[in-house]
C-alpha cells in the first residue's frame, strides 16, 4: 500500500479530545488532519447533550480534581491547563454562554452539545483543519504509516505526529468501540482493561416486581455503602427501577466503588434509605399506632410516607413476618439491604474506567515507547462520576495531547534544520 502524507498531525478521534487536540496544534501552527470511523464527528459529546450537557462543574478547584480519584496526581496538571473557568470561557468564545446549576453543575444556556460542536467544527474547518470521515484506523504498518480503512478501500498516511482520541469502550454505536486497545497492546503499550464506569448494577429481582415497577424512579433515598476497608459513602439522590436492576444518578456516583466490590467480593451490599426526612425513634414510633382496619399498604402510607415503589421495595426485599413488627419495619425502611450482583455491561455504561497507563506516557501525554505519538481523552486510564468531570478531563488531556504534538513538531523542524539532534 502507497502511503500518502496529508499533513504533519493526524488526530485520530473526533470527539471531544481530539478536537481539542486539533484545534490547540492548528493554532500553533501545525497542519492538522481529523480521521474518525463514523459519518460524522463528535457523536457521544451530541448524546452527552440529549440529557442536558454538563461541561463541567463550579466547586472549588481542589474539590474538583479529588473527583478524580487514585488518578488525581496524573490529572491535576491537565486540568491546571485547562481549568472549568477555562473552559466556560472558551466556550463562550464559540458563542455558547453556559450558567451555573442549583447543583453547581456547568451547562450551556441551551442545554445541548449541537449549537456547540456545530461552531466548533466551524471555526476547526476555517483554521485549516481538515477532516476525514468514515476512516478507522486500524494500526500501523511496518514502516510506521498509520493504516486506515476507508469505503475506498484500506489507505496509509504517512505523519510526523498522531494523537490518538479512541474515547473509551461504552455506546460502542456512536463510535468509541475500544477496538485500539489490542493495537496498542500489540506495541507493548500498557492498558488496563476498559471497565464499566458510571453504570447500572443488576438486581435480582422476582418477576413480580419486575413487571410491576421498571421504569419507576425511587426519589429522594439516601444510599450508604460500606466497602470492605470500611470506608462508608451516603449519597442522597434518586435512582431508576430497571428490569435487571437498578441505574442513574445516584447510582453512578457510587459505582466504582459498588463495581470494585462485585469484582473482589461477587456481590455489594447497599442500605437504602427510604425516608431520608424521618429519624428511626419516630418511624417506630407511628408504625407502632393501631392499624384497624387499615391496609398495610394504607399504613405504611399514612405512617411512614412511603407508598408506590418504595412500599413495592419493602415488600420485594423484606421477610413477610418483618412487617408484623414495627421496630423491624421501621429499621428496614432506614437500611434496606439490597444486594446488587453484577455491573452493567460496558456498552450500556456511562463512561469507561481503564485505558492507557499513565506511566506508559511523557509529562506530553507521548507514549514513551512509540516516539510522536500522543494519547488523550477517555481511552486514557482515569475515570470520574458524572458532573461535568469527564468532559472537563478530556477537553483538558486533548489540549495537552495537541500541545505536547506540536512541541515534538518542533523539536523535528529544529533537527531538519541541523539546528538540533534527534529527540529521544
Ligand atoms: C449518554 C451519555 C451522556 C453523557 N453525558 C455527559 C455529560 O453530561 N458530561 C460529561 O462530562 N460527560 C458526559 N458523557 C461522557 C462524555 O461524552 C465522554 O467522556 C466524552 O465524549 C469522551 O470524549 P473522547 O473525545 O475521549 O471520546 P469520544 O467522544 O468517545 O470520541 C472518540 C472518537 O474516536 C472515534 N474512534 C474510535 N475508534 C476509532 C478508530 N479505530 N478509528 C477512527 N476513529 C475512531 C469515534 O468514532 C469517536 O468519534 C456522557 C456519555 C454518554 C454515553
């Protein structure tokens, strides 16, 4: 196969990262090309947008990077770069303003990614950039030209530089499907397997409950978790019934820690809080008062406020003779145990954990063992709750990516000229 060379910077992924890395190495200078698998660019960042975009989120900086976790030491220079004022700032330079939510959350004025990514690729198109859709890549061959397959057939391009922006292994039909991960593996690049993140968890359910109440929403609990260390976590929030389990908000701001202790342990356990608003002491106290005539279902309604889903819980995850006693219900309606036996596949998660070691890269995102090429975005190894922290972070490693692209550019322009030796 003939290579041709179409520019010194192939970007490969067009979501959020690779754009970004894009347009930081256009500006410098570099001639920039886009390659993406699908029809169209930024396809996630568009369904990130359908629930109301979150680009990112108003607490304070030190807050904001402790989201991130084991990761934070690795992350905290990035987002140095490119901070959430940053980036409400240069999205206001693409027309977008963006406001703060009651949650503290950061979202453009219109809620959706399209008016966004529309003058983005825009102003990317204007600068020079230039795109090549329906091109996945698909490695590299012998003598180092990065491969693609095309509907024309399979082509090789021939860069100085490459910043890989794959995205992570979730929602595999809009395009980040994790296939890069055997091709980097090949190279002796370190990957930590893609693992669900921000995801559902499966219950099992009986059929009963099933068909009764998936789809319903369990509003206002308070989730508690104990991991085996010990170290506890409430969250207070709502969650959705599915028909294999559970999944949402509140959720998928514990689900690395629920997901951790089903791979160490094949199950967790969490206590739901059914009425965050009443202490035990009074709950038995009212459940206690005569019940006549009334229903269970009537008393526990008038006497504990909890009815519809929340009674259907009671009754799905509770032995029959707990309900005769007061003390039992009103413990049970305090720390319900529900035990969660599996996560949710990949595909169907939010984000992905895993992704390219930290250690395997350069303070310029390059991978130390593959010289010119850059890796950032979700395909690195990091992960973080919904908030507005992934899109932050990918924003912010897909700037790094395109600035350390552009230094290694540079270092390669100064070496033409004789000025300089060979990096590395
Ligand atoms: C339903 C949903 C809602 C979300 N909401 C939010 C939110 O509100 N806030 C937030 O912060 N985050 C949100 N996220 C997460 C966020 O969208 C992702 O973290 C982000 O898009 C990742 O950006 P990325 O550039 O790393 O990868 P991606 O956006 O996944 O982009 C990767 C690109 O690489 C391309 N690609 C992959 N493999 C190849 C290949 N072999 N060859 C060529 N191209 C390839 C893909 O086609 C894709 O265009 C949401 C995600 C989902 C699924």
């Amino acid at each position: 196969m003939q290579a041709d060379r179409r520019g010194a910077l192939a970007v490969i992924g067009g979501g959020p990262a690779g754009l970004m890395a894009a347009e930081v190495a256009s500006a410098a200078g570099a001639s920039v090309d886009v390659y993406d698998a699908m029809p169209s660019a930024g396809r996630k960042f568009l369904m990130a947008g359908k629930g109301g975009l979150n680009l990112t989120h108003s607490e304070p900086l030190q807050d904001f990077l402790a989201r991130y976790g084991a990761r934070q030491a690795w992350l905290t220079p990035l987002i140095w770069g490119f901070a959430p004022d940053a980036l409400r700032a240069w999205a206001r330079g693409l027309g977008v303003e963006t406001f703060v939510g009651s949650s503290g959350r950061v979202f453009p004025a219109q809620m959706k990614a399209a008016p966004l990514l529309r003058a983005w690729l825009h102003r990317l198109r204007a600068a020079g950039v230039r795109f090549h859709m329906r091109h996945r890549w698909c490695g590299w061959q012998e003598d180092g030209a990065l491969c693609f397959a095309t509907p024309q057939g399979e082509r090789a391009v021939r860069t100085d530089a490459a910043v890989l922006a794959l995205g992570g292994g979730s929602w595999a039909r809009l395009g980040s499907d994790g296939a890069w991960v055997p091709l980097l593996a090949a190279r002796g690049v370190r990957v930590a397997p893609l693992r669900p993140a921000n995801c559902g968890f499966d219950v099992a359910w009986s059929a009963h409950f099933r068909e009764r109440y998936a789809g319903r929403p369990v509003k206002t609990v308070v989730l508690a978790h104990r991991a085996s260390d010990g170290a506890e976590s409430h969250q207070q929030g709502e969650f959705l019934v599915t028909a294999s389990g559970v999944e949402g908000g509140v959720i998928y701001t514990l689900s690395a820690r629920l997901r951790d202790e089903i791979e160490a342990t094949g199950s967790a356990l969490l206590q739901l809080d059914l009425a965050p608003d009443r202490d035990r002491a009074r709950l038995i106290e009212s459940l206690s008062q005569a019940r006549g005539a009334n229903s269970m279902a009537n008393h526990l309604r008038r006497r504990a406020g909890i009815d519809g889903v929340k009674a259907g819980l009671l009754r799905e995850l509770l032995p029959p003779l707990d309900f005769a006693d007061p003390v039992c219900l009103a413990t049970a309606i305090k720390a319900l145990p529900l035990r969660l036996v599996a996560p949710r596949p990949l595909d169907e998660a939010i984000s992905s954990a895993g992704g390219v070691a930290f250690e395997a890269l350069d303070e310029h995102l390059m991978i130390r063992d593959l010289p010119g090429v850059f890796c950032a975005g979700e395909m690195l190894d990091w992960e973080a709750p919904t908030g507005g922290y992934l899109l932050t972070a990918c924003f912010a490693s897909g700037r790094a990516a395109g600035a350390g692209a552009v230094h290694w550019l540079q270092q390669l322009a100064r070496v033409a000229s004789g000025a300089t030796r060979p990096p590395r």
